[in-house]
C-alpha cells in the first residue's frame, strides 16, 4: 500500500543554525529562479516549487514555504529541510508534494543539484498528448534525446512515487509528467531554468505548428543530432543566468533580501 505523507509528517529539528557564504548564495540563486519563474510566468500561485542542494550536504535541500506568491520569496525564507522532511531551518510549512517530487531526485541523483517543477499553461496540454512532444524547431534540439516520461500517479503525495520519478529521469535533464507537468534538474539554477524555458517553449511551439493545420517538416535525424552536439558549445545557463540576474536586478532585487 502506497504511504501518503501529511502536513503533520514535517517536524522541525531546528536549533541554532549558522549560514555559510556558499548556503547564502545558493540560497540567493534559488530565490532568483523563483522570482524568474513569476517573471516569465512558469509560476502557478502558491503552488509548486524548485529546490536546491544546500552545498557540501549530501541530504539537505532548500525549498520555498507554502503559501507564498514565487514574487514573495527571497533568500532569507526560504526552508531547510532533509531527507526525511525534518525541517532544519525555517517554519514547517513545507509543500507535500513539493517534498515527494524533489527528494526524488536529489537522493537518486546526487549531480543534480536544481530542481524545478512547474504547470506552465503553455505546454500543459502536450502533458496530454499520447506521443508526447515533438522536435521542431532548432532551439528545441539542445532537448533532442534528453526528455523523459513519467505516468500520471494522482497527486504527489506517497513515498512510492519517488522510485519512479527516480527511474524516469534517469540520464535526462527534463521530465514531461504525463497529465501533470514538467520538471527540469541541472547542477545550477541557470541550467534547470533554461531547460524549462526550453521545453516549455519546445511545447508551444508544437501547439501553433500543428494548430495550423498544415503539413509540418520535422527535419532529417541526422541533423538532429548534429544540432544537439553543437549545442554542447553552449551549456544551458552559463552565458544566460548573468544576464537573467541583471534582469531581476533591474527591476525589483529583493530577492536577495
């Protein structure tokens, strides 16, 4: 039988807790993704979340308190919790399905460090579709061969499921949750966000070229492949997340806060 977790199953364990200048800047670029997220509307109200490695921690993450607007978290609110959802550092409102769908991921997969997942409207109807997204166009080809499936399990709120989101993104960097969502990792917060930026752009896309109704070209593999090689050149949130932090900077840096 399938074990769900309750808001009562969050316990906090905190004591008196010191913040190192690496947990502080992991803690900023966290709360950067999240204030992108709202920016570029990958923001769903108060639900979802992205998560972070705390750094030099095998088993600690950092996530935002449920019940805040992703405009309202900063660097300083964010949770510290572990393994097991013992609350480190923070108040105990964690997200349950927050919780499942992350640990997932940083206790199966150790590399990657970010995780991020949304409901953008933009791609939630590919989520339905039964052959699932199509490459079209060639910014998607960084994502060629790098997409998972993951079966719609109801809400996330067992432990079991863990396992399988585990298994599904295994050697990929995005997951398209079947009749859920998507979730993107990277070993930084510029990596997973571009990642989703990518594949919920890749999903839009798909959407208006096949809303024409026309006849669509897909493009040879082989160029496929080709493309995604290429784009090796140019890994995902190096050149970006600078550009992206000005960005939030110029407009409102309490994130930082």
């Amino acid at each position: 039988m399938n074990r769900e977790l309750n808001a009562g199953d969050f316990k906090s364990v905190a004591g008196s807790h010191q913040i190192s200048p690496q947990e502080w800047q992991a803690r900023i670029d966290l709360a950067a993704l999240y204030r992108l997220a709202a920016l570029f509307g990958y923001d769903d109200l108060i639900w979802n979340h992205i998560t972070m490695r705390v750094p030099g921690t095998d088993h600690q993450f950092l996530l935002n308190k449920f019940g805040l607007l992703y405009n309202e978290v900063t660097a300083s609110n964010l949770i510290k919790v572990d393994e097991h959802g013992n609350v480190l550092f923070g108040p105990e409102d964690v997200n349950t399905a927050g919780f499942v769908i992350h640990s997932a991921i940083h206790l199966a997969h150790p590399e990657m460090k970010v995780v991020f997942h949304a409901h953008a409207p933009e791609g939630l109807a590919v989520t339905a579709l039964k052959d699932g997204l199509d490459y079209l166009v060639q910014d998607t080809s960084m994502l060629y061969g790098d997409i998972g499936y993951h079966d719609w399990e109801g809400l996330s709120l067992t432990l079991e499921e863990r396992d399988h989101l585990a298994e599904n993104i295994r050697g990929k960097s995005c997951l398209i949750m079947r009749n859920h969502g998507f979730l993107t990792v990277g070993e930084t917060a510029g990596e997973a966000f571009m990642n989703m930026h990518y594949l919920i752009r890749a999903c839009k896309v798909m959407l208006q070229a096949y809303g024409t109704g026309l006849e669509l070209d897909k493009g040879p593999q082989n160029i496929w492949e080709l493309s995604r090689r290429q784009y090796k050149d140019f890994p995902p949130g190096k050149y970006e997340w600078p550009a992206l932090l000005r960005l939030l900077d110029q407009q409102d840096p309490s994130y930082r806060n």
